[in-house]
C-alpha cells in the first residue's frame, strides 16, 4: 500500500473503533488511537506477514499487543482479514459475542492474552526463540506501552533476547508518555528508554510513531544484518486524532458526553452510527 | 523388602530430570529451562542436549512468559527452579500467561514445604498448595519417594498438560516399588488399611504419619494411611469410597493451614454432603520463623510423629 493508503486505513480504523467503543460504553480509545498508525503500518504496510483468512497459518509473523488497552485495535484489523465475521465488530463484549474488553487467545488472529502489562516481551521471545531452533523465518512483533516499561519483567525479556540474538523479534514501544494517574515523567521518569534499551543489547530506531514515512523506513531495518533484536521506539499522542483526548491522560477510560461524541464523529467523518 | 541403601538414595530432582532426558533424546520439542537452579542430572542434560536446555537467569517471570510462546510453538516445556521462586514469585505469569490459555508446561519445583529447613522464610512453601490450586486447570503432584517421582515425572513426559510437580529437597526413604504405577489414576495410593483412624498426607510428612502408624500398631491401634498424591485433582468419588469405612479422618500437611491439603480434603467432604470427623494437621495462622532442622520443624510447628500420634489417640477416644 501507499502512504496515501494507509493514511486513509488508518482514518478507516479509528473509526471502526469509535463505533465500536461508543456503541457499548466500553474500551480504551486514547491507548488504541495511539498506536493506530502503528498496526496499520504493520498488517498494511508489507513488513508483516498475514494471511487472509488463515489465522493459523505456520509461516504467519507473530503480532502481539502487550499493552492490552490497546489490543481492541486488533480487532477490525483482524475482521477485515477474514478471521472472523465482521458482525462479531457490533456485538463486541456482549455475551456470547468473541471480542472483549482485552484480547483473547480464543480470537482468530490473536497470539496471546493480554490485559496485564510486561508479558508480551516474554511470549514474543519463546515464539521468536521456537522459530530460531526450528528454523523458521517467521517473525514476532511485539507492541509495548512506554508506561508498560516499568514493569520489570520487560527487561527480564528484553535481557534474555539480546543474549540470545532474536533478530526475529521486534518491540515497538507506544511511547505516549501518559500513564493513568498523569505523565510518566513527572510521576515516576522512565528515564532515557533509548539508551536503556540500547544497553540491553538491542538495535534502536525511534521514530513518529503517527508518521507512516518514519515507520516504514524504521520496519524496513527489520532482517539487517545485525544479530540484535529490534526495537523501535515510536513518540507517539495518546488519543490521537480526537483533538479534546489528545495528551490527556484523563481520558484513558472515560466514555464521551452526548456533546463530546458529536464532535469525536465530526473528527473522525462519522455521519451517523447504530 | 525395600531397598533403603542411603548410597542408592537419588535425589527426587535427579529422578526426575533422568525422566525428562530420557524423551528429550529422542524428541527434540522438549525444552528444560533451568532459572539457574541444578542437579547432578542436569549436567548431563546440558551437556549431551545443549540446544533443549535453556538457562533462563534468575528472572522466572521471563522464565514462565517465554515458556508460553515456546508452548504455543509446539514445544514441550519443564521449567525447573527453587520451589518458593517457580510459583508465589511468578503466580502472575503463571496464572496470564500458562493457566489463561491452559498450556501443557510443567513447572518443578524443588525443596517444598520446609524443605530447606535453615534457610527459613523465604525458601519455605507454606503457602505453595494453596495459591497454586486456585490456579485454573492445573494439576498438582506431590511424590513422597524417588519410585513415586519417577513415576509421576514419566507420565508427565508422556502426557504433556499444565502442571505444578512438587519435589522434595532431600533423598527420603523408598516407600514404593512398580506397584505405584498403579495409583496413576486414582491420584492416592492406599498404604495401609486401618479400624476407625485414617491419616492422609502426601510428600516428606507421610514419612512420619508411617513412623505413627508402626508406633499405634505396637500400641494395638490398626490406623489407615492414603497418600494424597495427586494433592489437585482429587478424585473425590473414589478417596471417599476408600474413607467410607473409617469414623474419623486426620489430614497432615508441612504447609499453613488456611487453603491447604486439608482444607482442600474439607472442600470436597462438604461437597459431597459427607459427614466425618476430621481432624487437620499444619502450620497455624500467625506461626513463627526459628532456626531449626526440618524435624526440629516439624516438631515447633506441631506436626512430628509424636503430634500425629496424639491426634489419632484423641480421634480414638471419639
């Protein structure tokens, strides 16, 4: 795909999830649009391998949102490739339905589970590990939130694969600088997060996490040479693309006012939904 | 007769592990990862099978992370650690990453109970039973001798499923010969059969409920003995059709009583609308740390030969 593609891909899924959310009350909006442009860049922009409608498929590339708020944005996503049917998008987190709130190893599509922060790292490294010792080309890649970088089961993880030279595996961090409560940096600083990685032995690229030009040029360091796993450290808004949510860590849960739903459809370009 | 030559002794970790190299050989999906924790046998697994054998690092919550995405893989995965460090340090991981998605990997434990006696707290599993069998699908195994170990850890090979294997620090006397392979099913073995006072225990402690029952023996008291092994997934139909003919049940554990062994026996009495007296055996809410030998232990915590023999005598008098 074009740039000019995926921008209007990208238009595509906030709006997918916008529905979806403001249908049922329920979901994550600023910690899903903040990595919109990410996952688009991924499953559209042709460094990951999918394979329309074959969820399963053995020589498939791995893609794991660690940072469950945002896994949500995986679902629209994986509709669209014919994993499952897109009635499933409307009857999201209704009983009986196959999406939740976090996503599930059950959905089609989904290599994990999440909801708890700092275990996508981990699970990335055994399927990147399994690949290597079988001699598989598949790759993992693995969204991870900045704020998700203070758990210390990250670097457990992110220790274990630069010892082991996963070149198969690659982190993207959301790196929005917001966590619940406020800034990570006036909360608790998570310091330079580039050199840290760097230190554990990993390739750093960094990037506008919003930009598809910066994002495609940091996938395309993906199967370098170097032996080290990659890590791509993307600055990006939280709540991107709803200008009242952007940077407002406020917002991380809350569901729009009848006022404020109106002007996120206007945003968005959403005439009317049911 | 039994074969108690302290020189033939092997360690339960060293059982175990033969086990698992044994099918490692000739299969090469299984995958041992150690968190830096060893046996005598490891050495020769990590030797002669380098690409199945994984040195985690002291880090068991990548230990059980990575384990998931090698699962999911296809591999056939033995995480291998301290007891204390393999389950509350890692329950987290455990619970999301292996019980979420019920992924067949073992988790060894070694030195359950008080089993590292002078190393106290942080090395003793008073509370392991309890927080792992709150853990969705899994099973817990408890062996109480090397033939039980290798039993056990022979059939895990063959039947992969999620699992938390309890192994004892120490080399214990041998308690069984082949016929414990015949227990597989039923998860408890029938020691002995007794009149009206029947103790169920599992690991390191049913050493001392069988030093009771020869003692109450000499005393003219015949008390029955079932060894709990399988101490989750109790196959209640069965454990209460070998209880229905005792008065009286005492339970013995080397672990807190609240969520224990016993509580566990508890459940499933009241679930089954069963009626007996029961007495249970354990670490006390509130217990206290002190130095001591494991038999020093067990007799501070109240839970030696001696208690155990007047728990019965009391359930006797009943």
């Amino acid at each position: 795909m074009q740039i000019n593609d995926l921008e209007n891909k990208a238009l595509w899924l906030r709006q997918e999830l916008w529905k979806m959310v403001m249908r049922k009350g329920k979901g994550h909006i600023p910690s899903a649009f903040s990595c919109v442009e990410i996952l688009i860049a991924l499953y559209y922009g042709g460094f990951a391998k999918v394979f329309p409608g074959e969820p399963k498929h053995p020589d498939r590339d791995r893609i794991i949102v660690s940072k469950g708020h945002a896994a949500i944005a995986q679902y629209p996503i994986l509709a669209d490739y014919g994993f499952f049917d897109k009635s499933e998008l409307t009857k999201y987190t209704e009983p009986g339905g196959l999406l939740g709130m976090y996503a599930d190893f059950r959905i089609p599509g989904i290599e994990g589970i999440s909801g708890s922060l700092g275990h996508g790292v981990g699970m990335g490294a055994g399927y990147a590990l399994a690949a290597k010792s079988d001699q598989s080309f598949h790759k993992s890649f693995v969204i991870v939130g900045d704020g998700e970088c203070y758990e210390g089961s990250i670097w457990e993880s992110a220790m274990f694969a630069a010892h082991h030279n996963l070149k198969n595996l690659i982190v993207i961090v959301d790196c929005n600088e917001l966590c619940i409560l406020g800034k990570t940096d006036e909360l608790l600083s998570l310091g330079d997060l580039k050199s840290k990685w760097m230190s554990f032995g990993w390739e750093v690229a960094s990037v506008n996490g919003h930009s598809f030009e910066e994002l495609l040029r940091a996938f395309s360091k993906v199967g370098s040479k170097s032996k080290k796993p990659l890590v791509i450290i993307a600055n990006t808004i939280k709540g991107s693309g709803i200008s009242f949510m952007e940077g407002k860590a406020e917002w991380h849960n809350k569901i729009p006012s009848p006022v404020e739903l109106s002007q996120g459809n206007a945003e968005l370009g959403i005439v009317e939904f049911e | 007769m039994l074969d108690n030559d302290p020189e033939k002794k092997k360690l339960m970790r060293d059982v175990v592990i033969d086990q698992i190299y044994n099918a490692a050989t000739t299969d090469r999906n299984i995958v041992f990862i150690s968190a830096d924790f060893g046996a005598q046998s490891l050495d020769k697994f990590r030797n002669e099978l380098p690409d199945q054998f994984i040195h985690a690092g002291i880090s068991e919550q990548n230990m059980v992370d990575l384990s998931s995405g090698l699962a999911i893989s296809g591999k056939q995965v033995f995480l291998y650690a301290m007891a204390p460090f393999i389950t509350a340090r890692c329950y987290e991981q455990i619970k999301c990453s292996l019980s979420a998605m019920n992924l067949p990997v073992t988790l060894i434990g070694v030195g359950v109970g008080l089993g590292y006696d002078h190393s106290t707290l942080t090395h003793f599993t008073p509370e392991d039973i309890a927080c792992m069998r709150a853990l969705n699908g899994i099973e817990i195994l408890s062996p109480s001798d090397q033939k039980s170990a290798e039993v056990i850890a022979a059939n895990a090979v063959t039947n992969p499923a999620f699992r938390y294997l309890r192994l004892e620090r120490n080399a214990h006397d041998q308690i069984y010969n082949d016929e414990f392979i015949n227990c597989l099913d039923t998860g408890f073995y029938e020691i002995s059969r007794g009149d009206r006072v029947a103790i169920v225990s599992y690991g390191a402690l049913l050493h001392k409920v069988i030093e009771a029952r020869d003692d109450l023996k000499k005393a003219g008291l015949e008390v029955g003995v079932i060894d709990l092994y399988r101490v989750k997934r109790i196959n209640v139909h069965k454990l209460f059709e070998h209880l229905s003919s005792y008065k009286s049940l005492l339970t013995v554990e080397e672990h807190i009583l609240d969520g224990g062994f016993g509580g566990a026996i508890l459940e499933a009495l009241a679930d089954n609308g069963l009626q007996m007296k029961v007495r249970r055996l354990g670490l006390s809410d509130g217990f206290t740390v002190v130095n001591g030998d494991r038999d020093q232990l067990h007799k501070f915590y109240g839970v030696d030969t001696g208690d155990i023999i007047s728990a019965v005598m009391e359930l006797e008098k009943n």
